[in-house]
C-alpha cells in the first residue's frame, strides 16, 4: 500500500528548515555578543581569560566573524583583508 504524504507536511517541511537556520544564525550572533561582552568584563575587572576554545574571531577591518584557521595573528587581519589590503570591494559607484 502507496504512503501518502499529506499536503501540509509538504508546504510545512521547508518552512520548518528555513526557520531552523534562521534561529541559528541568530543564536550565533547572540553567542559571538556575550563572549565580546565576557571579554571586555573580564579585562576590565583584570580576570584572566575564560577558558575554552576560541571558534571566532573578529577583523579588525572588514568587522566579519572568521574561523582562527582563516586569521593571520602576525598580520591581525583575515586572509580576504590580506589579498584585498583591506580595500573595499568595488561596489560600482562611480568615483569622480
């Protein structure tokens, strides 16, 4: 006997998986805000640093959230500021 799929589940399922990665962009931006916010705590009240593993870090450039592996720490910038030189990209306004 054929499995019938009824058409709510069919309009629901994507909508489901679409609000799923909303709410994780979401929660990782409120993460990266409370860990910014832990580190200015603690270097305020000279703590030392919490322990666990680093899973982003912010340019100081280009103010984007990149993995460690894709972080220069002797250069302090991520590797799309190194091959750009930290320019903008060209957003085709005309400059005059």
């Amino acid at each position: 006997m054929p499995t019938v799929v009824p058409p709510a589940l069919i309009i629901a399922a994507p909508l489901l998986v679409a609000a799923l990665i909303l709410i994780r962009t979401r929660l990782a931006g409120l993460r990266h805000a409370y860990r910014e916010t832990e580190a200015v705590l603690r270097s305020v009240l000279r703590l030392p640093p919490a322990c666990g593993r680093v899973r982003a870090i912010r340019c100081p450039y280009c103010f984007r959230w990149v993995k460690p592996r894709r972080f220069d720490l002797r250069r302090m910038s991520c590797r799309s500021c190194i091959s750009t030189l930290a320019r903008p990209g060209r957003g085709g306004d005309l400059c005059l």
